[in-house]
C-alpha cells in the first residue's frame, strides 16, 4: 500500500465518521470568525434555538471593514452606517457567546489570517477553518486549512463539523535556489501563470522543493495564501525546524507540559516517501522572475522584464476573448513593456503581504528615497496591530512616512475595499494582495499584483521597476 | 432547505471563464447582515452603468444594455450557462445567495470553484458541470433559439434540450440524496452527536494541547 500524503494524514485524522459513498464528517480544531461572514451564521443559530458546539475553539476579530485611519471611536466611530452596523454586530454576538475576541482597538487586532499564526492559534495538524477563502494561508503550517461559506461557519458553530469530499492531492514542487530578490509572491503568482487559476481545482496543493523548504514562515504563509487563485481551496507545507520554531512559545501554543509530545507528533506532517499524488507540478526556481499581474485574474502574469501579451496570439478562443476584455479594462494595449506602466496608488498590505518580513523588504527598498511625484498614494497597512507596534520599534515606520508613505492601522483596507480605502475609478495600483479582480480594489480600479519590494520600488519610480537593480 | 427535484426553465448564458464571486456580488453589498435582498445587485459592476451601493436605490439606475443578462429575452431564466472556473475567487456564499434570489436555481457550467460548488448546494442551488464540447453546443442553441429551455433532473443526473439530445452529470450520492429531499446539514450532522463527543474524548488523549482550555 502506498504511503501517505499530508493531507491524507491530516484529513484522516479528522474523520468523525464516512458516509457509504466516502463522505465525511471532519471534526474542526480552530475556527476563526470576523464580521462579514459570520452574522447570518449567528443569526441561524439563534432562530434554530441551537447553541455553539465548543466556543473555545473560535477566535473572532473584525478586520475587513475596520477604518485604517483614527481608531480613536472604536467600534461606534466607524463613519460608514452598514461598516458600522456589522462591526458592532460581531462585537455584540461575540459577548453574548463569551467568544475571544479581539475588537477594533485592541492591540492584538488584525487581519485573520494574520493573527491566527501570530497568537499560536494556527498550530501544525490542526484542521482551520474561516469564512473566507484565503483561510489557505494558514495551511504554511503543516495544518488543513480552507475557506468556508456562511452556511458552513453556521455548521461549524453548531457542530464543530463539516462535511466533506476528499479532495485530490496535488504536488507543486519547486526546486533549486531562488534568485536574490525573487520572493514567496513571485513565487506564487509565477505558479498560478504556470498552472492557472483552475489549475487546482478539487485538489489540496502540497508545497515542497528546496526553494519551498528555504522560505521562512512569513514566505510559507504568502504561498499557501494564494493556493486559492490557484483554484485549491486548500494549501500546505510540510512541518520542519523552521515551523516548529515559529509556533513555540505564542499565547495559544502548548504548554511546556504538552511540548515534548506534541513536536513529536508535528514532525510526522509530511508527506510518506511513497506518498501518491493525483498530480504533479515541477518548477525551476532559477526560471523564477519578480512578476507583475498585467489583467484581471491572478493567472494574467508576466516576469518584470516582459511585455503585455498579445490576446491575438492566443489560440484558445475563449481565453483570447478574456484576455481581450481584460486588457480593455485594464487600458492596456499589447507589447508595452511592464515597467513603462505608470501607476496612480500603491498599496502594501493584505492577508498575503502585510507580516513583518514584507514591511522589512519593502522598508529596505524606500529607505532615504522619496515616492514618485505622480503617485497620488502610497500606503502601508500592517498586518495586525502587533506586527505595526514591532515595525515602529525597528523605526520602520519613520522610513515610510519620510518617504512619503502613509502608516496605517491594521486591516484589510484596500485588498477589497470595504472600508474607505479604495481606488477611484480608472485608478491604477502596484498592491501586495492577491486580487487583480475587475472592481476588486473600487468600481473601475485597476489593480496589479506585486511582491513587497516591487510594490516599494514602484513606488519610488512611480511605475514598474525591477526590485532587484533598484 | 429547499429540495431541487427537476427544473425546466428559460436559460441565460453568461460566456465566460473564471467568473469571480467579487463580479457575482461586490464586496459593498457583502456589509448586509441580513441573508436577503441580495438578487437586484447580482452582477452590479457589469448590470449598471452607474455606480451603487447598499443605502442606493437600484430600480432608479441606469440598466447596461450590453449585458448579456439584461435583454429581453433571457429575463425570467432560471438557469445559467458558464464557462470554466465559474465562482472562483472568495468565499463569500453571498454569490449563491445573490444568484438565488434573481431568480436562478441552476448553474451549467464547464467548472466550478471548490468553496462555490460547495456552497451552492446549502441555498438549494444545484451546479452542473458538463464537459466542453457538451457547453458548446447548450451556447450554441441558446443563441441561435429565442425561449431556449432546458430540462435538468437531479434523479437521472441529467441535462436534455428541447431537441431530446441528453447529457448526464456526475454528482456525490450524499450530496443528491440532500438535495433530493431538502434536508438540513446541521440536524443531520447533529444526529450523530454522540460520535462527535467520542471523537472528541479520543483526540483528548492523543492531542491534548488542542483540548487544553
């Protein structure tokens, strides 16, 4: 019999019980909440009379709608009626449930994909879940992680269960050594170009090669963040030194009397030597060039150095016709070269770039240099409220005021515009995230997706550069 | 939950790849706490020329005419035709419901997105996936035959146009037998309760850091 993956350990692990035709019942170790959708889940709840299985396993924050600006209000200062109304709806369900939660201004509040690993309350092996889809993020961890809708939270609150259909195992192994410069986004958007964004569908993607197991945590968590614009639900790495001495030691790790066992059982999340996967990937990490999203799906990709693709040369019709309309939304035309792409805002930030490590490269990048006169913005948004408290201790943030960036408080903020952070319409943006969604950003918003390094550069060229010669 | 059985129903195409939940529903109406009211802004970017937003008045702006979805002759269709990748992107079950509450209960498409499949069938909704020469030919009569119907049966697995011509369709058993009968996933679950507890009790012992509170 052929050995296991990691996701089949993991998911067999979980197994509460099968249905005749293999589907499962899997039991749920974290659940983490925020405001946008949890609100009918709490109200289901209420109206089927039932109550949360085990609260303890739920860590709530509100992220997505918390103003990135003065906090000084709290909850019922937010200016925006409905941000408001959902903001303090999750305030209130979270006190009526006795849920952990850390609202707008406490100091541990972030993005939740974020403060998850951050708090230890993401640990190897355990099975998270969150409604919202780049709950992948977390799967950096040796842990099954994937986005759940709203009736499913409601499920999970209910019965700390979902129920599920074994997904496929995909292996996306990237070997060699990565150019200086070259980052875990790049890494991931050159993926998504390689395999596309349906590339993964059905399948949980596992992450190996040496470049994979040479990214810090930070790197990890970026990669598996984006698995889902790869089409999977779910990402992961296998556990090694480098996740084990990341999770000790947080206020939700194991106790020093559950340590000893506990690490011994994290080094068996890995994926059995004769482990069989449904499909393959290989990639060549020296073939790996800072890339920039040039359309309006994170599969649109191209390495710095190159042009806006032609849809003309396109076989594929249906692709060259969505190449054609992307391009039209984008107010691009065919062969301009990527760094003659002017650019209006830049944003440093989202539940894929905003830890320390991206506000460190990005830091390194602007030090002692002014952003572009044809900027109209250029903002960071740290990850959490601790991640900004760190950075400000390394004088970080003085970097990138003196520069001319705005610091700002911790949130989702221009990823997908749900607070006042957006772009106008017709507006172009170099951004950390890793959406490049039609009106993703704001109606008419033109977003292209970067590394940390290349966001900061663009910012101080005031279009594209190549982060490395800069 | 609402059961789907067979549907015969006017048919919509929308022909295109990776149509992202972000286009199905935009973030400023996902602030609702509410389950409803989401139907008038399914597609808003590409429905209207003016912008909305959850405090405006949708019947007072300006229709696309463009817009596939928004001639005369697909209004009232419950079914959808897609490409690849349809519902892609976030999570948010707002797309399903948004859908649902136009008036569409079924989606025909090439391929879905994980967490959308997943989530249509909690509203009732059923997505189809055929292959691609199969969609070929339901956009190809659908263009070419005004009032364009088809029949899709959740029991036979199975799509037939108004020629007679019959495509089948994969569907878990557990998934079908849900639909079929409207059940509710959280009191099914909940029947087995006790094998939770036990679980839990179990993994206690095995992995009691996770059981430390």
């Amino acid at each position: 019999m052929a050995g296991k993956t990691l996701y089949d350990k993991l998911f067999d692990a979980h197994v509460v019980r099968t249905e005749e035709d293999g589907t499962a019942l899997l039991y749920i170790d974290r659940h983490l909440v925020h405001e946008v959708t949890s609100p009918q889940a709490f109200e289901g709840l209420k109206l089927a009379n039932r109550e949360l299985w085990r609260k303890e396993a739920i860590l709530a924050v509100v992220d997505h709608n918390v103003p990135t600006t003065d906090r000084s209000g709290g909850s019922a200062g937010i200016v925006d009626n409905t941000s408001r109304l959902q903001v303090t709806t999750l305030d209130a369900n979270a006190a009526d449930h006795g849920l952990t939660y850390f609202d707008i201004n406490d100091v541990r509040q972030g993005i939740v994909h974020v403060i998850g690993p951050e708090q230890g309350a993401t640990l190897p092996g355990m099975t998270v879940v969150c409604g919202d889809s780049h709950t992948s993020t977390h799967g950096a961890f040796g842990a099954l992680a994937h986005g759940i809708g709203t009736s499913e939270v409601e499920h999970v609150m209910a019965t700390q269960c979902l129920v599920q259909q074994k997904m496929l195992n995909m292996l996306v192994e990237v070997d060699g050594v990565a150019a200086d410069g070259v980052t875990a986004k790049d890494i991931a958007l050159h993926i998504i170009g390689e395999i596309g964004t349906a590339g993964g569908n059905g399948c949980a993607i596992e992450f190996g090669g040496s470049a994979i197991r040479a990214l810090s945590m930070e790197g990890r968590m970026t990669l598996c963040n984006m698995a889902i614009e790869g089409g999977a639900r779910a990402g992961m790495v296998a556990v090694d030194q480098t996740t084990i001495d990341y999770v000790l030691d947080r206020p939700f790790s194991p106790g020093p009397e559950h340590r000893e066992v506990a690490i011994a059982a994290w080094n068996e999340l890995h994926s059995d030597e004769d482990a069989h996967f449904d499909r393959r990937v290989s990639i060549a990490a020296e073939d790996i060039k800072p890339q920039v999203s040039w359309g309006t799906s994170p599969e649109m990709v191209a390495p710095v150095d190159d042009q806006v693709p032609n849809p003309e040369t396109e076989q594929d019709p249906v692709k060259a016709d969505g190449m054609r309309k992307a391009l039209a939304y984008m107010n691009l035309k065919a062969g301009t070269p990527i760094t003659e792409i002017p650019l209006d805002k830049v944003f440093i930030g989202s539940c894929t770039n905003s830890r320390i490590e991206d506000i460190r490269a990005a830091a390194a990048v602007i030090k002692g240099r002014k952003v572009a006169a044809n900027l109209k913005l250029a903002m960071v948004v740290p990850g959490s409220g601790l991640v900004k408290k760190q950075a400000e201790e390394e004088g970080l943030d003085k970097l990138f005021t003196d520069a001319g960036f705005e610091w700002r408080e911790p949130g989702c903020s221009m990823c997908l515009a749900m607070n006042a952070d957006r772009l106008e319409p017709g507006e172009r943006c170099a951004s950390t995230s890793n959406r490049n969604f039609e009106g993703r950003q704001g109606a008419g918003g033109r977003t292209h997706l970067v590394s940390p390094a290349m966001a900061a550069a663009a910012a101080i060229a005031g279009h594209f550069v190549d982060a490395r010669h800069y | 939950m609402r059961a789907f059985t067979t549907l015969k129903a006017l048919v919509a195409p929308l022909d295109q790849s990776n149509v992202d939940t972000d286009a199905i529903i935009p973030k400023q109406y996902l602030k609702s706490i509410q389950r409803s009211g989401f139907g008038p802004n399914l597609f808003d970017n590409w429905r209207y020329l003016d912008e909305g937003g959850p405090e405006i008045d949708n019947s007072k702006r300006r229709l696309n005419p463009d817009f596939v979805l928004n001639k005369n002759r697909y209004g009232g269709a419950e079914i959808l035709l897609a490409r690849e990748n349809f519902g892609c992107g976030s999570s948010r079950e707002h797309a399903v419901w948004a859908l649902d509450q136009q008036g569409f209960r079924c989606v025909v498409a090439t391929s879905f997105a994980d967490i959308f499949y997943n989530n249509s069938f909690k509203s009732g909704f059923l997505p189809v996936q055929l292959n691609e020469e199969q969609m070929d030919v339901l956009f190809r009569e659908c263009e070419e035959t005004g009032g364009y119907e088809l029949t899709v049966d959740l029991e036979s697995q199975s799509v037939t146009t108004p020629s007679g011509q019959s495509f089948a369709f994969e569907i878990d058993a557990f998934r079908k037998n849900n639909l079929l009968r409207g059940l509710d996933d959280i009191g099914l679950t909940l029947e087995h309760a006790d094998q939770i507890r036990d679980y839990e009790k179990r993994r206690a012992v095995e992995t009691p850091w996770l059981f430390s509170e």
